[in-house]
C-alpha cells in the first residue's frame, strides 16, 4: 500500500454506532492486529497506561445484565432497563478501555499518560476500519456506575467506556466535523 493509499484509507474513517454494526465481529486474530496497532501509539517506554476487555459470547450476556441493573439504579422501569440490556448486545464485539494513570509517576505526567489512552484508542479504531469493520467509542454514564466499573475495573483503574465493533450494515455519509480543518487548525500567535 502506497503512502497515499494508506492516507486516504484513514481519510476514510468514520464513527459507525452499534445499531448499524452487524456480523460478522473481528475473530482473534484480527482483534489482536488492532491491539498491537494500539500498541504502536504514543508511549513511554515500559508504562502502559491503558487495556482493553474483549466482551464475547456469554460474557456479552452478563454485560447486558449489568447494564439493565445499572438502568434500573438510575430510575429506569422495566421498559428502559431491557432497552439498556438491548443496546449491550448490539455489537457483535464489544471491548471496555479501563485506563490505570499512576499519578506519582516520577517521569511521565498524568496528562502525557492520558494522551497514551487517546493514542491507543485511535490506533485501535484505525486497524479495525482498516481491517474492514465499523467501530465506535461509547460511554457515558454507565461508566460511573459504581458496579459496573468493579466489573471491568481493578482498584485504582478508570472505566473510560466501550468501543463497539462489528461490520457496518451499511456505508454511512462521511463524517462531519463541525467547522472542519480550518477550525481545528489555527496557527500561533493568533
């Protein structure tokens, strides 16, 4: 693949949700493709301030379970909690992003390790639309949810959420960024 071949692949990259991602999910092989290309993300050195949980098969189930309880917590009848167990089963593949920042870190700020999460996670992202699936970062507040958070988290680790995976049902139109390259680009002194 040429440079600009591989260019205008990521150029090609968009958010798809998980009601528009249908089997077949990534297999293992293709899933940990997208973890080494995590992996490649900003770093330093030996910290790795970030993992991934692959959710699958049963595990989806207990997951739906979860966020029903989570749903019902939060004042959601029954309706609204098997409307959240719903939604946890969309994706063929879901995998939650727990994030360990070591605040007393001599060398590496917690902002610079916050920054190693985001690049891992756009790495991630990037192999899966370049292996051919759709994918998006969900969170919101189930990541809050106490319960929820000591399912996927060990103590001292942040639930920062889930990324849907799966194949795109179909293409959606491009994405639109509000603004676009002149918004995001802006030079300094300004």
């Amino acid at each position: 693949m040429s440079a600009d071949e591989a260019l205008q692949a990521l150029l090609g990259r968009y958010s798809v949700g998980p009601k528009h991602l249908v089997e077949p999910g990534p297999d293992e092989a293709q899933l940990r493709l997208m973890v080494e290309a995590a992996l490649r993300g900003p770093d330093h050195g030996e910290l790795l301030p970030w993992r991934f949980k692959a959710v699958s098969g049963e595990a989806r189930l207990r997951m739906a379970a979860l966020f029903a309880a989570a749903a019902r917590r939060a004042g959601k009848d029954e309706a609204g909690a098997a409307i959240d167990a719903e939604r946890a089963l969309r994706p063929p593949l879901t995998v939650a992003v727990v994030a360990r920042i070591d605040l007393g870190h001599p060398q590496v700020p917690a902002h610079e390790q916050w920054a190693c999460v985001g690049g891992a996670i756009a790495n991630f992202l990037n192999a899966a639309h370049l292996l051919g699936f759709g994918g998006k970062m969900l969170s919101g507040a189930k990541v809050r949810d106490p319960e929820i958070a000591a399912a996927f988290c060990a103590p001292g680790e942040t639930l920062l959420g889930w990324i849907a995976l799966g194949t795109p049902a179909r293409r959606p139109a491009g994405p639109s960024r509000k603004g676009g390259v002149e918004q995001a680009l802006q030079r300094w002194p300004a």
